[in-house]
C-alpha cells in the first residue's frame, strides 16, 4: 500500500451509504426491539459474489416466511451488494445483508412498522484459526436444542439468533469452537452457524431439510460436488452414535467453507484427522467458488 489513507468503510443504510460509525438505525427498529428481521452472509472471492442468486432467494423466502416485504427487488438488492464491495474496495470478503422490519412503537405489533430497513455492510471475517482446518475441529453436543420446526423453523434466517448463541455460550464456557445441536428428538440438526455432514464409506450423509435446518448455501454446493465425486449422498436423520463412528465428518458454511471435524463428544471421529473425502471435497469446493460468481 502507498502512503495514502486507508479506505474508509461505508455502510449502506437504506439508500444511502454513510461511514461505518454514522451508519444507524433506529432504536425503534424491530429488528433491534425484537429481532425482527431476516440476513445473509454472503462470500466475495477474487472480485467475484459466490452464489448471490441463492442467498437473495433464501433472503426473500425468509421474508415472505415472517410476513416482511422488502422494499425493494431482488434486482436492485443485488446492486447493492455489488456496490458495497466496489465503493469499500473487496474482491475477497464477507458482505452481511439485513432487512428488519423497520421503525415502529413499542409494541410488538409489525403493521405499525411501515417500511423495512436495509443495510448492506461489506467487510471481511475472521475464520477459524488455519490449524482446525489441517489438524480438524474438536465439537461436542450442548444441552440447547435447536428451535422445532413448528416453533421457529430454522430455514428462517431470521434476526433472531438467541437459540444459536444460547449453545455458543455453551461452546465458550467448555472451550469448543463449534457445537452440535440436536432437535427435541435427540436428531443431529445442525451447528450454531454451520451444517454438518457424516461420511461412512462412499455415503455423505446429512440431515434433511424438514428436520429443521437452514437450507445452507454452501451444504447445497457441497451435495452438488459430492454427486459429482460419484459419492452416494443422502439426506436423512442420524443421531450422535452416527456421528461418533462415522469415517470423517465435516461442518459447511459460508463463513467457514468445510471444516474438518476429528472429534466428537470426546470421541474420535475415524483416524482423529481430517479424512480424504473431506480433503477432497475442500479442494473441490475451492475450486468452484473460484470458478464462478456475480462480478463485483
Ligand atoms: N446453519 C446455521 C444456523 C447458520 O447460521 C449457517 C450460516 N449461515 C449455516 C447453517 C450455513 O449456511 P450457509 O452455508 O448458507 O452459510
């Protein structure tokens, strides 16, 4: 870099672009009085936006699922997208879209919240340290379940992060990373903000959607890539026990591609080091986010 200032951060906010500490909303906002609102994560890579078709869809659904119109096409959304990363200068990052439903009054009421907010920030996020990825992650299951189908339905990418952050305190408090959570069956769902998958074999193997999971962008791409490693792969249910004589397993997300998991519950998950399948798929999934994307 010269000896030019470093570029200042700005933050889209419902039409306009503010620098990042004069971007504000309203303490009247729902999404702040009741986490009311749906977001993204979404990844840049080498100046190109992975999959925005897909979180834009999921956006919208989870807004249409919570009655929440957002006041502006998917069209025009993505243009905002894009343009943060231009304005702050990303060609590798992590872009967070919300919409909550905007300023209304005290009450719980949504019809008194006349037009939703938006705001794009555009930066970059911190992975899990190197080293998990080529030593693999430790996880154990927490005591939080995670929320049912018919309570909240996790497909919801909602504001309303508090069951996934009950179980992070509980990962921080037993020094975990990352944790499993079970449905009020004793199922194996998902992570706090990542899915899981199992490999026994030539079978990949993850939860299905009605089970109530989000319908995660990279698990999708992943099963993708996997059907076309020629690996048998399924979605179905699984408890712990599967978890804990599977092969190899793995964690997906946007924020933290394909995580290897070498232990489960204190029990060693296949050699207790990240398998070939897993490997595998990780150079798979880079190749393709490197392969494709909206350009910035
Ligand atoms: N589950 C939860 C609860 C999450 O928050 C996330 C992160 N968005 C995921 C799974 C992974 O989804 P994606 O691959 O779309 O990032």
């Amino acid at each position: 870099m010269g000896g030019g200032a470093a570029l200042e951060r700005l933050v889209y906010v419902d039409g306009r672009f503010y620098p990042k500490d004069e971007a504000k909303v309203s303490v009247f906002d729902h999404g702040f009085l009741y986490g009311d609102g749906v977001f993204e994560g979404i990844r840049a890579y080498g100046g190109r936006i992975f999959r925005l078709g897909e979180h834009l869809r999921r956006l919208y659904d989870s807004a249409k699922a919570i009655m929440l119109e957002i006041p502006i096409d998917a069209g025009a959304m993505q243009e905002i997208v894009l343009e943060s990363c231009r304005r702050n200068g990303i060609r590798d990052g992590y872009i967070r879209l919300v919409v909550s439903r905007g300023q209304g009054d005290l009450g719980l009421d949504p019809r008194k919240c006349p037009r939703a907010t938006v705001v794009c920030i555009a930066g970059t996020i911190a992975l899990y340290p190197e080293e998990l990825y080529t030593q693999g992650m430790r996880v154990m299951t927490v005591a939080t379940r995670r929320n049912g189908v018919e309570h909240l339905n996790p497909r919801i990418k909602s504001l309303n992060y508090l069951n996934n952050i009950l179980a992070k305190v509980e990962a921080n408090q037993a020094g975990y990373a990352e944790v499993l959570m079970l449905n009020d069956q004793g199922l194996v769902v998902e992570c706090t903000a990542d899915n899981i998958f199992i490999v026994k074999g030539r079978r990949l193997m993850t939860p299905p959607l009605w089970l109530g999971i989000l319908d995660g962008i990279t698990r999708a791409a992943v099963m993708e890539l996997a059907a076309g490693a020629g690996l048998d792969v399924r979605e179905d249910v699984f408890t712990r026990l599967d978890v804990w004589t599977a092969d190899e397993c793995f964690l997906t997300g946007t924020a933290s591609e394909l995580v290897p998991v070498v232990e489960c519950d204190g029990r060693r998950i296949g050699a207790g080091r990240p398998g070939p399948i897993t490997a595998d798929l990780i150079g798979r999934y880079r190749a393709l986010y490197a392969g494709e994307g909206v350009e910035i």
